[in-house]
C-alpha cells in the first residue's frame, strides 16, 4: 500500500466499507422483500470479492520476486504471506463444510432468528473489518496514532460482536443446540465463527500490545499484515454465514 499516499489509501478504504454497506442493506431488503435466493447469493459473492481484494490484498500473493534476497525482510514476508493464505484456504474447507452441511439438512428452509439483530451484529463485524483495514494502512504509512486507535476500535468492536452472537442471539432463539437439524446447524456454524473471532480478537490484542511498544513500522509491519488478513478471512466467513442463517429460505 505505500506506492500511495495515505489519503488515498484511507479514501479507498472508506469508499469499499460504504459500498459493503450499500450492499449489506440491500440484500436485506431484498431478503425481506423478495426473498430472492439468487440475488441473495450474487451479493454475498461480491462482498467476499471486495473484502478479499481490496482488505485482504490477496494480490500480494503475486509479489513474489526469484532475485529477491532470501535473507530479506520483504522475501521472508512473502513467504509468511503465502504460508498465511495455505492456512487460511484449509480453514475455509472446514467453513465450506459447514455450508455444505447447513443446505443439506435444512434445503431452502433456515432458522427463526432475529433478522434485526443479524443484521446488527453482520453492520458491527463490517465496520470492524473498515478500522482494521485502516490501522493496517496507518501503520503502512508510520502513523502509529491512528494505527493504535484503529486497532483498538476493531478489538471493540469484535467483542460486541462476540457479545451480539453468543450473549444475545445464543439466549432469545426458540431453540437449542439439540432441538433437531436447526439448533444443530446454527449453534455449530456461529460457534465455530465465535471460535475465530475469539482467537482473532487475542491475536489483535497482542499486535495491539507490541503496537503500543513501537514494535513496527512502515518497513515492518508482517504481524500487522496478517493479523488484517485473518481478521478479513472471519468477515468473508460471516458475510456468507449470514445470508445462509438470517436470509435464504423460510424461517421453520
């Protein structure tokens, strides 16, 4: 990101997080409205297209130079990246299973869930992925302060939405882990996202304590990189979970 300026960069993450948030509540309201699977779909694909390209930067598996030092910050950075994105593809078989899973036993039908609240919960966790991406081009850029602040509002936020999941919507469903298909699939899929979010939320807090030690820097910052990464990999999750537990089908 530093072959731009900071406002640039900043400008270009505001403008993907407004359009995130167009398409969030129109997919709403197309849920509400027309109960359309596919557009349901198209849209959940193209968020996870913004996210994955423009937070997630997945275009930087391709800055790989064979002349590079080996000994090299940017060559072991580059390593790391693509050691980082195996992970996270692996992970995503799990998450796909879990999809794979949900339509099985429960087709076009979903769980009766507070669509207010998931659409809370889904504007909590976009917004965090917004300040992440902005903590990341701050550091990116040597503005520690923003970067700091930045990172501490992502760390909040996440565990609100943590709190909206589990410490709300866990205890007002009609029902439980063991009341059929649909307490088996919703409590498993959002528990296993809770899960990420959870270990994404400690691995912020310790970027954000090295953060506050002036660990990094323009030059430096492969912890903060990937910590951005993940943090975008849950939101990617969500914003398919999302629309496969609060949208597609009819409540039952």
């Amino acid at each position: 990101m530093t072959h731009t300026d900071k406002k640039t960069d900043f400008q270009l993450g505001l403008s993907i997080f407004i359009l995130l948030t167009f398409l969030t509540v129109a997919e709403f309201l197309i849920a509400v409205e027309f109960a359309s699977t596919f557009m349901l779909l198209v849209i959940a694909l193209a968020k996870a297209g913004l996210v994955l390209y423009y937070y997630m930067h997945i275009k930087k598996l391709a800055n790989n130079d064979i002349n590079e030092d080996r000994n090299s910050y940017a060559y072991k950075t580059n390593s790391n990246r693509l050691g980082l994105w195996l992970f996270l593809l692996s992970d995503s078989f799990v998450f796909g299973g879990l999809l794979v899973i949900r339509f099985g036993l429960l087709g076009l039908s979903r769980p009766e869930l507070n669509q207010l609240l998931g659409l809370v919960v889904t504007s909590i966790l976009l917004i965090s992925s917004f300040f992440m991406n902005r903590a990341e081009v701050a550091i990116s850029h040597g503005d520690r302060k923003n970067f700091l602040v930045s990172l501490s509002i992502t760390i909040f936020l996440g565990v609100v939405f943590l709190a909206g999941v589990v410490g709300v919507e866990w205890q007002i469903a009609h029902f439980g882990p063991a009341d059929g298909p649909q307490g088996a699939v919703f409590y498993v899929m959002t528990g296993f996202h809770a899960f990420h979010v959870l270990t994404g939320v400690i691995f912020l807090l310790v970027v954000l304590r090295n953060g506050i030690k002036n660990v990094y820097s323009a030059e430096k910052h492969w912890a903060v990189e990937a910590s951005a990464v993940y943090w975008h990999f849950i939101d990617v999750v969500w914003i398919i979970f999302y629309p496969a537990l609060y949208l597609i089908g009819r409540a039952i």
